[in-house]
C-alpha cells in the first residue's frame, strides 16, 4: 500500500493498493493494481486493474481486466492481452 510520494520501480506477486492522496511516478508489475491516487507510468497486472476516482492515470496499462469508474481522469492507452 502506498500512501505518499514514490518514484522507481515497483514489483509484486501480490495487490498494490495507491491510496487517495498518493503520488506516484513508476513502473509498476503487479497481480492486482487498486489505484484511488495521482499514478504516471506503465502499470502492468496479471490480473486486473481497478481505478476509482479520484484517481489521475497517466501511461499505459496492460492487463486482462480493466475497470474504470466515472470521474477517473485517464490519459494513455490500454493493452488487454487475451489470457
């Protein structure tokens, strides 16, 4: 879980939760990616990705399942491989 300001990579076999409030600048590898944060970077996850506002997105996301909820700022593009 990230609550503040990060920068570099992050790597995981587990959920990364982005809190409201956090600011992060990375690329991020992942099974799930929760994000309710400001994220700028490529976020990949093996399983899926869920956004919920106020989130800020900007980059890319490559995952089998993406979920976006109203009020999302998303600037980027989205890759879904088929699994």
């Amino acid at each position: 879980q990230i609550g503040g300001v990060f920068k570099g990579e992050i790597f995981t076999n587990d959920t990364l939760v982005i809190c409201e409030g956090a600011e992060v600048t990375a690329q991020i590898e992942a099974d799930t990616i929760i994000i309710s944060g400001k994220v700028e970077g490529n976020v990949f996850a093996r399983k899926r990705v869920v956004m919920h506002p106020p989130t800020i997105f900007r980059g890319t996301v490559t995952s089998p399942s993406l979920r976006i909820d109203e009020g999302v700022v998303f600037e980027g593009a989205s890759y879904m491989p088929a699994t």
